[in-house]
C-alpha cells in the first residue's frame, strides 16, 4: 500500500566552525493518513529536525519527504506546527492569533461571516471560547497552548505536527490537555506527528511510537505499535497488562540500549551498551 | 445579629483605614521625595548662586529666574500688542486706500518685531518635531530593511558605525552651504535657517533609529518568524503583521533616545549658527551683557529642561499606548 506521508532517506549535516556535524542519518518512516506518530528519545537526538524538515522549516541534506505525491520544499500551512513554547503573537488575542491563520489559509474560499464560524468553532473545539478575546499574557500557559493547538487545527492541515506541545506544562495540566487532544482527533482524524519526552503520554496517545537511538547521526531505533483500543482512558490503562509492556519496551529502549550518561561538567555523551556494562564492571 | 453588624462594620472602618494609610503612604512616596528633593536643589542653588559674583553681578539664584518668568512674560504680552496694533494699523491704511482707488492692490506685510521668549520656544519645538518627523520617516523602513536582510546590514554596518560617533554640529557648516547652494527658490516654503536646523536634527535622529529598529526586527522571536512561514504569509504582510509589531518596544526606544539627543543638539546648532529658536535667545543674551542677561539664560536653561522632559514623557505615553509589551520597564 502507498503511505500518505514518507520520510525517505534523510541525513542532515550542520556546517560547524569545528566542521560538519552529522545530526541524522538515514532516517526512514512511512506514515499512514489518520495515523498518530510520536516521537520519542533523548534531548539532541534530533527529533525536532526531524519535525522541521517536514515542516519544511529545514531543508534536508540529504533525502526528502513527500506528501501525497508531493516533495516538501517549503514551509505551508497543510503541515500546521504546534510549536513547544505555543508562540502566539503577543500583540494578538486568542481569536485574532486564530484569524491571522484562517483568513491567510481561506480568504478566497470562505465568506467573512464562514471565516468568523470557523475560528469560533476551533477554539471552541480546545474550550477556548470563553477567553477567545484575551491577550496571551492574560491566560495561563495550558490555555495558551491550547490557542496554539486551535491556531493549527484551523488551517486543516494535511499533517499536524507538534514539537513537544505539552512540554512546558504542569502534570495536571498536560493530563488534561492529552485528554483534550484524544477527543479532538476522535472527531477529526488528523495525522500527527508529535514530539515528546513523556513515555505515557506517547503510549495514551499514539498509534506507533518512534523511537529514536541517540545523536550524532542518530536515525529510528525501533518503532513500537500501539493497539490499544481506543477511547483510552488513563485511569483504566494504567492496570491494563498490554499498555504496562509497551510502556516498559519504550522505556527500556530509552533508559538501557539507549541509555544517556550525564557527565559531571554538564556535557552528555552517549555511551552504547558494552561501554555501560564495562563501567559497571 | 447585631453583634455580627458591628462586626462588619467594625471591619469596614478598620479596612477603609488601612486603605487610607496606604493611600498615604504612597502620596508621601511619590509627591512629598520630589518635593523635597526640589526644596533641597533650590536652597543649594539660591546659596552657591550668592556666593558666585561674575561681571555681569551675581549668579541668578531662583528668586532672580522667578522674576524673569514675570518679565518674559510681560515683553512677550508688550509685543503681541505691539503686532496687533501694527495689523490694525495695515488694514485701516489700506481700507482706505481701496475707498479712493477701487483699483488699488493692497499690501500686506507681516510684523517683523523682536522676536519673543515664547516665539523662540514655539520655532525650536517646530524645528525639533519635523526634524525628528523626517529622521523616523527615513530611518525606521531603513531600519527594517536593514534588520531583514543580513547581506542589506553587511553592506551599511560600517557606515552608520562611521556617523554615528560624528556630532551633527560638525555637519553643521556644510548642510549650512548646501542648503544655500541647492535650496534656491524666489518664494521659499520655509526659512533657510529653519532647513538648516531641520537637517541638523535629522542626522542626529537617524544613526540611533535605525541601529534600534535594525536590532529589534533582527531579534524577533523565531518561532513568530516560524508561524509566518507555515501561514506562508507575503512579505509586506509579514512586516505588517509581525516584523512592525514585534519590534514596536525597540524602534520607540530608538525614537525616545533620537528625541533626547535632537533637543540637546538642537540648542547648540541654534547658538552656534544663530538660527531663530532657543539657542539664539541664550547666544543673543551673553552678547547682550546686561545685568538681566544671566538671569533670563538661566530661565531658558530651566526652560530647556523642562520641555526636554516633557518631549521624552510624552514619547513615554505613546510607546505604552502602542506597546504590546507592558511588562517592559517604562522609565
């Protein structure tokens, strides 16, 4: 079967004083429509070059991503980002952030009253429509986010892609925006592609988790298929025997093959195994 | 239930109290220091100013300042009097030159009397604004232009970094003979002093302008850059969109510092090249000699003062009525 969203091939090289710095090499994923893609791995192990290269945020050395037939040159908005810090234009409220976007993506194709709908409707699809005319600085950060989640949803990307979109919240909080987005993509079936540090949070929400080895020239060590049935619910998986062991597989991908040593002054180095074991010893 | 009123009132008096108190906390901080701070100025100055003998008698002290504010004022009545009666006088005179001769094309000149303190206020503020006007006319769009584009700030780093450090006072002989050579008309709009004055300040505006506005585009937060790329938005869109705003907080404090630095320069070009405005009146003051002429130089420099702090309180008002960004610290 031909894949909606592939990744072929991609190395990418950073130009350094110090020289080219390989940060990717052959990374390779096929992707299907409707799919949920996390990726998951150690800080620098190039997870969000990845995302920006298909965001087209970043051009790939080597390799390419096509969509739909078509090869990703250029940042658009059928591939939104999410970004981590949800960077909505401070100068903007929630719903004029949301309007940059829709009348940029739809002023040919809709009416003013259709585009005025259709922000009304996204940020009533993240709870935000009870704050949609505050400024960023007057909402808390998991509102924020989800004005920025709203901001992407309404452009009807092909591909929705989030880099880390939780990453700066509170436990509390991010459990229930998880919640929040697992409802969203019932309804709306997108295909996303989202970075992530959190091992449950990649387990509730994902249907394959991608888990990338350690840089440099760091590519896909294993993909894990989650098949969990879905809607899923925290409170329920967490005694669940399946979702215990795909949790313990990604975790034990993470923190023994691809374990991450902190050295003393701060600066990490990536030891495979054997080099572990002979410290050990 | 009574004892529960008296309760809520008792509690209500002892909070409008505590109200009060802050209330007057917070007069005493902010009104009573700088009254005190000025009380204290006045009695250093009024005693330093007694203990200063010069050839013109002694140094004007506050009292001697405070009178000449009184007598400015008075001479600058004295002379729009003066003005009135000259325009009454005019229009009389040739009224009844059109009774006699239907035919008669009346003439009509204006007053040319001394100009006063006030009159010299009024040009140096017109001079300064349009001055100011033009530099962000020209240096805010350069600004832009120059922060979007690394190769643009390449090529014009060295030489804004070259006129920047050069006082416009220097530029002040050769904009005099330019403007006298190029600006030739047989009915000018406007003074060749007032281009004069007008370019000087210009120059001084645009370094600090464009250098703030350059670096505030530069800086922009690159995930904002980011969100403009995925929406694909045009380049004149971008700018308004999210380059202007984002650096509004930078080119104001470019804007704040051009003005600051266009008053100072404006009085020293006034002086030296006897443009009409402030500086004149203070040059022409010291030429004067008189035993008032120290105190009324004093008056204009208080005067300067003031309105400098003025210009910049208001820069200050509109920035915060523009900025999105009210947690940067308004000082």
């Amino acid at each position: 079967m031909k894949s909606f969203l592939e990744i072929s091939h991609i190395d990418m090289v950073f130009e350094t004083p110090k020289g080219p710095f390989t940060a990717l090499k052959s990374v390779d994923l096929k992707i299907n429509k409707g799919e949920f893609i996390s990726l998951i791995g150690h800080s620098g192990c190039g997870k969000s070059t990845v995302l920006n290269i298909v965001a087209g945020l970043l051009k790939a050395t080597m390799g390419g991503v096509i969509i739909n037939d078509k090869e990703v040159t250029t940042p658009g908005p059928e591939r939104a980002v999410v970004f981590q810090n949800h960077s909505l234009l401070p100068w903007l409220t929630a719903y004029q952030n949301v309007e940059l976007a829709v009348k940029q993506v739809f002023h040919k194709t809709k009416s003013k009253a259709e585009i005025r709908d259709w922000i009304e409707h996204n940020l009533k699809l993240v709870h935000m429509d009870h704050a949609m005319h505050k400024r960023p600085d007057e909402i808390s950060g998991g509102m924020k986010q989800r004005v920025g989640i709203a901001r992407a949803l309404s452009m009807q990307p092909e591909v929705l892609l989030m880099d880390e979109p939780f990453g700066a919240l509170d436990a509390l909080t991010r459990a229930h925006m998880q919640d929040s987005l697992m409802e969203i993509q019932d309804e709306l079936k997108n295909t996303v592609i989202m970075i992530t540090h959190d091992v449950d949070e990649a387990v509730l929400l994902s249907d394959r988790i991608v888990m990338m080895t350690n840089g440099p020239a760091a590519t896909i060590g294993e993909i894990q298929e989650v098949n969990l049935a879905r809607p899923r619910n925290r409170v329920a998986l967490s005694n669940d025997p399946e979702y215990n062991e795909i949790r313990s597989n990604v975790l034990t991908f993470l923190y023994e093959k691809q374990r991450k040593i902190e050295t003393i002054t701060g600066k990490q180095s990536t030891l495979d195994e054997t080099e572990i074991k002979e410290q050990i010893a | 239930m009574n004892t529960l009123m008296d309760k809520i009132t008792f509690n209500g008096t002892e909070s409008t109290k505590l109200v009060v108190i802050n209330l007057l906390k917070h007069v005493s901080q902010s009104i009573a220091l700088p009254i005190l701070g000025i009380l204290v100025f006045l009695a250093l100055w009024s005693t330093a100013a007694n203990n200063i003998d010069t050839s013109l008698g002694k140094f004007p002290g506050p009292g001697a300042v405070a009178e000449q504010v009184v007598n400015l004022y008075q001479e600058h009545r004295a002379e729009r009097i003066k003005a009135e009666k000259f325009y009454q006088r005019q229009e009389e005179r040739n009224a009844k030159r059109l009774a006699q001769d239907p035919n008669y094309q009346p003439k009509i000149r204006p007053y040319t009397g001394k100009e006063t303190f006030w009159d010299q206020i009024i040009t140096s503020l017109i001079t300064v604004m349009s001055g100011f006007l033009l530099a962000a006319i020209i240096a805010i769009p350069l600004g832009i232009a120059v922060g979007l584009s690394r190769s643009l700030n390449t090529a014009i780093n060295p030489i804004i970094q070259i006129f920047k450090p050069v006082s416009p006072l220097a530029w002040l002989p050769l904009v005099t003979m330019v403007v006298s050579a190029l600006y030739v008309s047989d009915d000018p709009m406007f003074a060749k002093s007032f281009v004069n004055s007008l370019i000087t300040v210009t120059l001084c505006c645009l370094w600090p302008m464009v250098i703030n506005t350059s670096i505030g585009v530069s800086s922009i937060d690159e995930d904002w850059v980011n969100v403009s790329k995925v929406l694909q938005l045009p380049a004149l869109k971008h700018i308004q969109k999210i380059v202007l705003p984002a650096s509004i907080p930078a080119i104001f404090t470019g804007m704040r510092l051009s003005l600051g630095i266009a008053w100072m320069v404006l009085i020293a070009a006034e002086m030296l090249a006897q443009n009409p405005g402030l500086g004149k009146f203070v040059w022409d003051e010291f030429q004067n000699g008189s035993s008032q002429s120290l105190s009324r130089i004093m008056t204009a420099v208080l005067v300067i003062g003031l309105i400098g702090f003025l210009l910049d309180r208001s820069m200050l008002s509109i920035q915060s009525l523009l900025s999105w960004n009210k947690q940067t610290d308004l000082r």
